[in-house]
C-alpha cells in the first residue's frame, strides 16, 4: 500500500517537474535553421535536442504533425517524444526513404507517422512494420494488456486515412520476421522491438546486411553513455541497445543524426 502510494506520488511529481522544465526550455530563443547542421547533434546533442523540442512546439512545424503526436500522447496510444517527430520529418524530408521497415510497432505511432510523410511529401514506397502485437515486453519495459494491438494499429492508421501498411505478427528473431526482413534492401529501418542487448543486437546485425548502402538505421534508446543529458521530459534510453551503438561496425556504418536517445546510423558500405 504504502509502495503504491509512493509510486502514485512519486509519479505525479515527475510529471509536475516535467512540465516545468518543458516550460522553461519553451521560454528560450534559438536559431532553427542551427538545425540543418546535423553535425552539431554529434557534437552538442542535449542542445540540439532540446531545439527539437521548441521546433515541434513553437515553429511552423506542420500541423498536420503535431496533431499526429497529440492523437497518439491520447489514452497511452504511443511512447516517444514530441522532438522524435521532427527527428522523422528531417530524415524524410532529406533522405526520401521508399521501404521503409519498423520493428516493435506497438500501436503504430512511428509507422503511421512515415506513411503521413510519404504521402505528404510525395514519395511512394511502402511500410511494413513486424511487432508481436501483443503485450509482449522486455527486462526494462512493460505493456498494458488490455489493447487488441493489431486491430488497434489498423484503427490507427484508418484514424488519418492511411493506407493499411504490410503488418508481420511475430517476434523480430522468429523466421517469418526474418524472412521478411530479407525479402528486400530497406531505405530506413527503425529498430524499436525488445530492448535487451542480445534481441537488439540480433536485430542490428540482420538490419545492417538489409539496409541499402547509403540508406539508414534509427536506433532507439541507444542513448545511455553519450555526452546526451536528457532533460526531466525525456530519456536517454536503455543499456542494451546503448552498447549495440557502442559496437556499430565503423567501417560500414556512419552517425549522422542524433535526436535525444533515438541514433541514426547510414550505412557506407
Ligand atoms: C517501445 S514499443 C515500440 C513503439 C513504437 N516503435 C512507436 O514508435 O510507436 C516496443 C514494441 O516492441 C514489441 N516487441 C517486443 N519484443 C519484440 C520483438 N522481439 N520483435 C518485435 N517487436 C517486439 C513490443 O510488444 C512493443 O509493441
């Protein structure tokens, strides 16, 4: 009892101070054409995260957009953060990507989020997103069971009038996801599933035999022992994907981009 109220309160104090924060950082000028310098989110990344931030909030970032992350900040429909949106329109915007892959969907806010940009920036392609959908979690992260998660990421998608994208119900290590994850040569992959080093690290190496040179890996909660210092809204992610960062393969792979806990990798060669 007294656990739980403390977790309640807890709870409630974080996101208080949460706000605060997101407050304060909202209050500061800053120079958004600073966020074209991609280099400066390798070099400085707490401050280029948090001009992320007043971008979504305070720019002409489309509405369009913004109304996405709000529908999905709604009854827990999506995680993330509201920076990783402009992290997602940066990257389409300059790179384009036609096959675009998503392991972990949980319900669709990522993928439903690149089907908009596609459709709103002209490019024609496709999504395919392979997840369990069901509640199915990790040693650093749980998920409610009450939600149909392939009905609900269908609804999702239908909520913003996207195509049905190709949804693979299976574990990213089962030999349908990874048969489907070899079918083709992916523009950008997010890696999103489980988070524990031996899963991610799996679905690291098959992802980089299957991302096109010149094309791009986003990994997420990658963070943890970067200069990032995540601000009381955010997190700098998890130790297992972090140490698959440590280990990306520098001859083929290339940091370019770096927003918060989510690392953004281009294959070379
Ligand atoms: C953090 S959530 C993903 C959030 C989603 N990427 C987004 O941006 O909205 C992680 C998801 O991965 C799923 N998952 C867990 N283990 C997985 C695995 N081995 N392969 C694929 N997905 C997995 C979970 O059930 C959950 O839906």
């Amino acid at each position: 009892m007294i656990g739980a109220l403390r977790k309640h309160f807890g709870g409630n104090l974080h996101r208080l101070r949460s706000k605060q924060v997101l407050r304060k950082v909202l209050a500061r000028e800053t120079n958004f054409s600073a966020l074209e310098d991609w280099e400066r989110s390798l070099s400085d990344p707490t401050s280029y995260y948090l001009d992320c931030v007043r971008y979504f909030h305070r720019s002409q970032f489309p509405d369009e957009l913004k109304m996405h992350r709000e529908y999905f900040l709604q009854d827990q429909r999506g995680f993330g953060e509201d920076a990783f949106h402009v992290m997602w329109w940066m990257l389409f915007r300059k790179l384009r990507p036609n096959q675009f892959l998503e392991i972990g969907v949980y319900r669709g806010q990522t993928l439903s989020l690149a089907a908009m940009l596609q459709n709103d920036l002209g490019i024609t392609g496709h999504i395919t997103g392979i997840s369990p959908f069901t509640s199915s979690g990790d040693a650093v992260s749980s998920y409610r069971n009450d939600v149909d998660y392939l009905a609900d990421t269908k609804t999702n998608f239908a909520h913003f009038a996207l195509p049905e994208p190709d949804l693979v119900q299976a574990f990213s290590t089962d030999s349908a996801a990874c048969e489907r994850i070899k079918e083709e040569l992916w523009d950008a992959i997010y890696i999103d599933g489980n988070h524990d080093y031996e899963v991610a690290r799996t679905d690291w190496d098959l992802c980089a035999e299957q991302v096109r040179t010149g094309g791009i890996i986003v990994l997420d909660d990658s963070a943890v022992d970067t200069a990032y210092r995540p601000p009381a809204f955010a997190t700098a992610g998890h130790p297992g994907p972090s140490r698959v960062a440590r280990e990306v393969d520098q001859a083929r792979f290339r940091e370019i981009l770096r927003v918060g806990h989510n690392r953004v990798f281009q294959r070379t060669a």
